[in-house]
C-alpha cells in the first residue's frame, strides 16, 4: 500500500510502501474487542475491598438472650443486617489480569492498523519536532493536516520513535482529544479509541518490524 510522507505544514516529502501483511489484512472486530476487552483487564488496579463480618470493629457479645425477648435471635452486632455490619459476598482485592495468546495480541494490531487504512485515517509524517513549547502553533499545524473538525475538535493519535521530542509532547499535553505514544506503546486499545492516527516514518517501519 503506497502512501504519502508529509511534514508537520502538511507538505508531501516523500512516498512509502506500506505493508499489505500489517496495514491490509480483513478487519475482524471480533480479534478487536478481545485485545481491547485483555488492555482493559490488566490495567484494573483491583484493589477493591470492602470488610467481612470478621474486620468489621465492634463487640463480640451476643445483643440479648437466644429466647424470650420476642425479637428474631441474633449473634452479632456485626452481622451484615446491623447497619456499621460486614458486607457478604463483597469485592476483595485481586487481580483482574487476563491471559492472551501472542498470536492473537499480534492480530489485534494488524487489525487496528488495518482498519485505520481503509478508513483513510491514516497520516505518515517525518517526523514529530517543534522548535518550541507552543500549543498554539502545533494547533495551526494541526489544522493544515485536516485533524481539527469544523466544531474545532480534535481526535488523533501520534505516534513517533523510540525517543519522543519534548516540545512536541508538552505542546500536545494539554490539547483535548490528543494523545502522544512512542513506538513501543503503540496499543489497540489507543488507536481504536481515536479517530485519526499520525505515524512517523520510524514508527511504520517498527511496526512493519514487529509484527511482518
């Protein structure tokens, strides 16, 4: 799949072959929500917990006799039916981490990448540098690429090499709708999630590297 290399002002620079085994393969949504649903999994914190009849503070003693009181019987104040009681059957800490073949995580990728190139939301760039910390010129920038929609939104993701530039990403940092990744971060949960995605040379080519 040829494809046109443009700079940051939206000038063709250059022309690249793009691989039809990574960014041409059938998109099957059903790969995409497995690789979507395993990200999501693992980045849960699973660190919720609530107290059991056992951790819940208060007193051990009986509240009133087993009999005679005409009241149902009760063991514990801390029984779950006491308001300040332990919860039953409540959330504990563990993990939500799933497993996923490599096979599968690999597709995932060339599925994203895929869909993103029949859709034409697909931009290869140079490169990501600025000269300067300025939001406002990367605004400008953006808008020669066609990435800000006439109600002045903004969804893309960038993707650049192995070393971000800073100016770059702190003048991305604070714009709604924009995210900025290395190479080795690129993730389908990342490019499904934004409408457009913005490629540096270096990163097609890892990517071609990574999952040919």
């Amino acid at each position: 799949m040829k494809c046109e290399i443009v700079n940051l002002d939206n000038q063709k620079v250059a022309d690249i072959e793009l691989a039809d085994s990574v960014f041409g393969v059938e998109v099957r949504a059903d790969i995409l929500s497995r690789v979507v649903n395993w990200q999501l999994a693992n980045r849960r914190a699973g660190t919720h917990k609530t107290k059991t009849i056992g951790e819940v503070s208060g007193t051990t003693k009986k509240p009133y006799k087993q009999k005679g009181t005409g009241n149902a019987r009760q063991g514990s104040l801390r029984a779950p039916q006491y308001r300040g009681g332990g919860i039953v059957f409540g959330p504990v800490v563990r993990s939500h981490a799933q497993d996923l073949p490599k096979k599968i995580r690999a597709l995932g990728m060339r599925c994203a990448l895929s869909s993103k190139a029949q859709d034409g939301k697909i931009v290869v760039v140079d490169e990501l540098k600025l000269p300067a910390i300025k939001t406002k010129d990367l605004l400008a920038k953006m808008d020669k690429m066609g990435l800000i929609s006439k109600e002045g939104r903004a969804s893309a993701l960038f993707i650049g090499g192995a070393e971000l530039d800073d100016n770059f990403s702190l003048s991305a940092r604070n714009i709604v709708g924009i995210d900025v990744l290395p190479q080795q971060g690129a993730n389908v949960y990342d490019i499904m999630r934004r409408d457009t995605l913005v490629l540096t040379k270096e990163a097609a080519e890892n990517l071609e590297a990574r999952l040919k």
